[in-house]
C-alpha cells in the first residue's frame, strides 16, 4: 500500500491550496516543490495580486471567483491573519473595450454592484488618474488584492497542521500513472514516490512536467514595478485608492494597486502581456532600464506621479494558453492525474476555489464547479 494517498507536484499558488484541501479531507498528502517555500521564481510573488467580480474575460469566472472569496474569508479566519484588502476596483477604457465592455456583461449578467463613471468622475473619485475624455470607468465595490506569499504560506501552514508532508527543494524529475488507474510514482532528485493520486500544479514548468499534453503553452516574462510618486503616497492610500485595469486604444493594457506596506514601499505598476517569450530556465530575471521605461510610458500622460523614480522591480512568469481560461482538469490519458496550469496572468485571485476544484477532482474524478472551460481537449 503507498505511503500517501495524493502527491502534489508544485507547491506554489494552485498547489499549496491543493494541499490544503486534500488535507482538510483526511487523505495522506505528500507534497513536492523544486524551491523554497513561498520563493519568486514562479508566479507567485510580488505582494499583491488583483482580486475582482465583475469578470472582464468571460462570465463563467463568477460564480468561481465568489467561492474564492469565501475561502479566502476562511483561510483568513483559520490562520488569524490578513490576506484580502478589499478597495474597490476601477475598469478603465473606451467603452467598447474588453475590459469595460466585458466588465459590464459580467456585472449585468451576475448583479455585481458597480458604478459607471466617465473620465470627470474617475478624476475626481480618484485625483491621481488622469483619463482622457474618451475614455469610462466601470467601479467594482468589491474588488481588492491578495497577499500572495502571505495566502501560500497560510495554505502551506494549514496543510501541514492537517498533517501533509511537505518537501522543498527537492525538483520532480519524472512520473508515471499506471494503466490500471490505481497509483503514480514520482522520481524526484532525491528519492522514489509512490501514491494512489497524484495532482501536477507546475505553473510555468508546464511544458516540463506535462509535455505529453500538446497544449501549445506560451511563457511569457513579465516585469512588476514599485514607483515612488510625485507628490508623495497619500492619494494612492488603500483607505482612498483602488486597484485598476487600463485598457488603451491599441489592447494593450496596465495595472496597479494602491500603496501596500513591502519591504521597499513605492506604488505598484505594471504592463498586462507583452512580455518576452522564455521558460522558467531562460528568463531574464535581470532588471533592464527598458524594462521600467516600458511602464512608465504607458503610465506618464495616465497617472502622472507614476512617471517617477522605480524602486524596485522585479520578474514574473505568465503561463499562457492559446485562449487565455484556465486548464483545470483530469489528465486526458490518466484518470488519477490532476492537472492545473495555463493560468494566463489572471489565475491567482481564484487559488482557493482551484485548491477546492483539485481536491474534488482527485478524491471523486469530478466537482460540483463550473470547469467546463478548463478542458485541454479544447485545443486537440
Ligand atoms: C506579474 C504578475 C502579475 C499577476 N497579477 C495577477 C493578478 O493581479 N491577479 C490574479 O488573479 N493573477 C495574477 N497573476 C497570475 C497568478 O499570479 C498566477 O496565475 C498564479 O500565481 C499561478 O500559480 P501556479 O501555482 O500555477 O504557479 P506557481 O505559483 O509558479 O507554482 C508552481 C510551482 O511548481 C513548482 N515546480 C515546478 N516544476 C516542478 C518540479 N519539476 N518539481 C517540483 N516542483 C516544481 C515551482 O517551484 C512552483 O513553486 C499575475 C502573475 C504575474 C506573473
């Protein structure tokens, strides 16, 4: 009989939810990741991720992006520590663009408390956004950001009180699930795992990991940037300040939070997309100066006291799939194989409710959630 009932491979924001879950459960778990704990190689750092209801890139992420905010309020009340700062969420661009435009359809379609706003409006709620005329605003209420070292670390710590085993630095090499459905086993650098179930949460190691899928992933290097405004923090505090998407006439977009207490203070900016191609072993983690300048472009004529000195900045990977939705499924080929990746620069916000969906999946081979945009076999 195997040690454990599930392994889980990547221990970052899919997979230490996972491992939360499955533990919760009562199921033997042991997990596995090629890093430290709560580390920023993978995609899973930065102090704040966007979290927001009124889902721009399909109506279907609502109900899942509900749930998540539940989890989120439990992990919260389970660790006694603070994960989510709810700010309010702006959704800026010509009204026909996808992030208003699309916003709208999700708020109309689910009743999601929102405002309309035009460029006056955005300008006087929020002095430090300067929108030309063009363009409108859809306000969210309920929209904010995650910690998210802080949200792995809770899901890592409640996993292991609920006695999974965890193994860090310890890179998986190969695995194998045997025709017969009933257990995998895992070689890592270290050792030989053997387990009934097994979950593969690799993020931006996708193509390592799950190169038998054939679902074309495209890893793209991303870069997040902490300015130091003009002017000084305060119009950028979180109690007057939300977090925004900015959508430009080209479909380019940009993002920021609020001031949030890190390690080196400064104002958050970034580009959504647009990134260099790379793997997880190629990328550049190296700072350049057009790295920073590409940022303070798009923010110079838009949120002006962002136009300043960069304090910090810092890499990230997004793990793209042709069409941007998750992929959140059993393996096509092996019934007690998981598989969560593809998460396109929007995944984290939703890590409790995947956490919840993988251990559905894995303990009953289905979930009562909606996951039927997540199917690799859409691109076969
Ligand atoms: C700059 C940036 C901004 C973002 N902003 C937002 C946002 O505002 N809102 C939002 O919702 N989402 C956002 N995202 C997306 C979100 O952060 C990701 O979708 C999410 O973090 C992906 O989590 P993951 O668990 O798939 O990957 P990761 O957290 O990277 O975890 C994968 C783990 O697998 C481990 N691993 C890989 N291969 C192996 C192996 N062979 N053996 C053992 N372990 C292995 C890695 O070490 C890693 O810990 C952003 C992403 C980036 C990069």
């Amino acid at each position: 009989m195997a040690a454990f009932d599930v392994i889980v491979i990547g221990l970052g924001g899919m997979g230490s939810a996972a491992a939360y879950h499955l533990a919760a459960r009562g199921l033997r778990v042991l997990g596995l990741d090629r890093h430290a704990p709560v580390h920023s190689y993978g995609s899973s750092h930065g102090q704040s991720r966007i979290i927001r209801q009124a889902y721009f890139e399909d109506p279907a992420y609502v109900p899942l992006v509900l749930r998540a905010y539940e989890l989120w309020e439990q992990l919260e009340h389970d660790t006694g520590t603070s994960l989510l700062t709810i700010t309010g969420g702006l959704m800026i661009g010509a009204p026909a663009s996808a992030v208003v435009a699309g916003s709208l359809r999700s708020a109309r379609a689910h009743g999601i408390r929102h405002d309309l706003l035009d460029a006056a409006d955005i300008h006087r709620r929020f002095p430090p956004l300067m929108p030309p005329t063009t363009v409108v605003g859809l306000y969210e209420h309920q929209a904010g950001f995650l910690q998210p070292e802080a949200t792995v670390r809770a899901h890592l710590r409640r996993a292991v009180d609920l006695g999974a085993t965890m193994h860090f630095a310890e890179p998986v090499m190969a695995w194998n699930a045997s025709p017969t459905g009933d257990s995998v086993q895992v070689t890592t650098a270290r050792d030989w795992y053997e387990a009934a179930r097994l979950v593969i949460a690799p993020g931006a190691w996708a193509p390592d990991l799950l190169a038998d899928l054939a679902v074309p992933l495209q890893v793209e290097r991303q870069v997040m940037c902490w300015f130091d405004p003009r002017g000084g923090i305060a119009p950028f505090l979180a109690d007057r300040f939300p977090i925004y998407i900015w959508e430009l006439d080209d479909g380019t977009a940009f993002y920021g939070f609020p001031a949030h207490a890190g390690p080196r203070g400064g104002v958050k900016a970034a580009l959504h997309h647009g990134g260099d191609l790379c793997t997880p072993h190629t990328i550049q983690r190296a700072i350049h100066a057009d790295d920073i300048d590409r940022v303070r472009r798009a923010v110079a004529e838009r949120v002006p006291a962002l136009n300043s000195t960069c304090l910090h900045a810092v890499t990230c990977m997004y793990t793209n799939t042709p069409d941007h939705h998750f992929i959140v499924a059993a393996h096509p080929r092996h019934a007690q194989v998981t598989i969560a990746t593809g998460f396109s620069g929007h995944g984290f916000k939703f890590a409790s409710v995947i956490g919840e969906i993988l251990a559905d999946l894995a303990t009953d081979g289905t979930t009562q959630h909606p996951i039927g945009l997540f199917t690799p076999q859409r691109f076969s």
